[in-house]
C-alpha cells in the first residue's frame, strides 16, 4: 500500500520467472508492464521485461493502447507465462509498454497493472488474466476476493484468487448482481451519511474499482458527501 492510495503486489512474468509490482485493477482488463522496448522517463525507474530472456516469450506485432483516469501507456502485446502467487498461467496475453507518457507512473511505486475487470472492456481484445485461470481450471471457484486495510494494520491486505478468505469477515456475504459486464458495475440505492440521504438519491449506477483511490460522482454529489465528512481541499484541489 502507498499512501493509503493504491494496493499493489507482485508477479511473476516468463521462464525463467521476471518478477514485477502491479495494482490489482478492477477497473481495467488488461495486464501490461514496462518492458526493454520502452525509452519514457516512467520506465527509466521500474523493472523492465525483457522478452529475449525468457525461453517462453511469444511475440506478436499487435499493438495495445490503453487510457487510464490519470496516465496512459503504449505497446505491444505478447505472450508468456504469468504467475501469481502459485497459480502459473500459461500463454498469457500481455502489454509490453513501449511508452508511458507524462509522470503518473514515473512517480507510481508499482510497475504495471494486471486488470480484473470484463474481457469486453480490454483494449486489443487481449484476455483477461482471470478469465484464463477460470477457462485453465486454475482456480476452485469462480470468484476473487479483496481485502482492503488501513496502512497501520499488521496483516496487510490480500487478494484471492478462487475463493473467499473466511478470516476476514463475518455473518453472510451479500451478492448484488452485476448490471453491466464491462466494468464491475452495479445498482446503488442511495448514498446516506448518518441516515441522511446525500447522494443517488434516487438511485444510480456505479462501479467498484481498487484501482481508483477517490469516491468520483456528481460534483454536487461529491460536495455535499466531503461538507457531511468534514473533508477539506488540498494543495491540488483535491
């Protein structure tokens, strides 16, 4: 964790194994980290992949682009066997960054982002790392999990692939259902602090993303939610 910002751990990319830092992102579908094929500044202080050093490496000519809230990259999709934690899956379709423009990831302490989200929103069509753990039967059940902590807890947050963590919580599970598959978008009520309601008073659609930081809305929304919680502007207006 960084921040209290973003989460991010680490993976493994090739034969023999080049580890690097990535964000789990529900937000996005496609895995991509920097490789050798990258002169960006942004590149300049992360680990690199190297295809010529891996004896499992397919390469492709297909190029991938992909746009972020903040940030953006540039490359060229290939194919190798991504492992995470023990789970090894094999010819798995991947960006290699060829350039990250601007400084967003310059400054990010994780390296690349591997996306969680739905195959139909991955940029070239690329498919998802989780869906092949599903198609390979690489996981016990269909679903992951993530647990989300503070910074000051000793246990570090998780994720899981194939199941639920029963450590982490109790009572049931509530399940609501996907309305779109794209992102992980669902239907929420209304937004309530203190039993007032202050926002999606009438209902409205949103998405669950680890890999964004703020609660985004409205600008009415999002005011009214910081003036109940006491929030005040920063040095950037945030």
């Amino acid at each position: 964790m960084f921040l209290q910002m973003s989460y991010y751990g680490t993976i493994s990319i090739g034969t023999p194994q080049q580890s690097f830092t990535v964000i789990f992102d529900t937000g996005s579908s496609n895995l991509w980290v920097p490789s050798v094929y990258c002169s960006s500044q942004s590149c300049t202080n992360h680990k690199k992949f190297s295809p010529s050093k891996s004896s499992t490496f397919q390469a492709t000519n297909q190029p991938v682009s992909i746009q972020y809230g903040s940030g953006s990259m540039t490359g060229v999709l290939g194919y190798d066997t991504v492992t995470v934690s023990n789970i090894a899956v094999k010819e798995q379709e991947f960006g290699l960054s060829e350039t990250e423009p601007g400084s967003t990831f310059y400054y990010a302490p994780f390296d690349g982002i591997l996306g969680l989200a739905y195959p139909n929103i991955a940029s070239s069509s690329a498919t998802p790392v989780f869906d092949n753990m599903m198609a390979e039967n690489l996981v016990q059940q269909d679903l992951f999990a993530f647990y989300l902590t503070r910074q000051d807890v000793q246990s570090g947050s998780e994720v899981v692939f194939g199941g639920v963590d029963p450590n982490h919580y109790t009572g049931q599970i509530n399940w609501v259902p996907v309305t779109q598959e794209g992102y992980w978008q669902i239907q929420l009520d209304r937004v309530t602090i203190n039993g007032q309601v202050v926002a999606c008073s009438g209902g409205c659609q949103a998405i669950v993303d680890t890999g964004t930081s703020l609660l985004t809305g409205p600008n009415t929304a999002i005011s009214t939610i910081q003036q109940y919680i006491g929030a005040t502007q920063g040095y950037y207006g945030q």
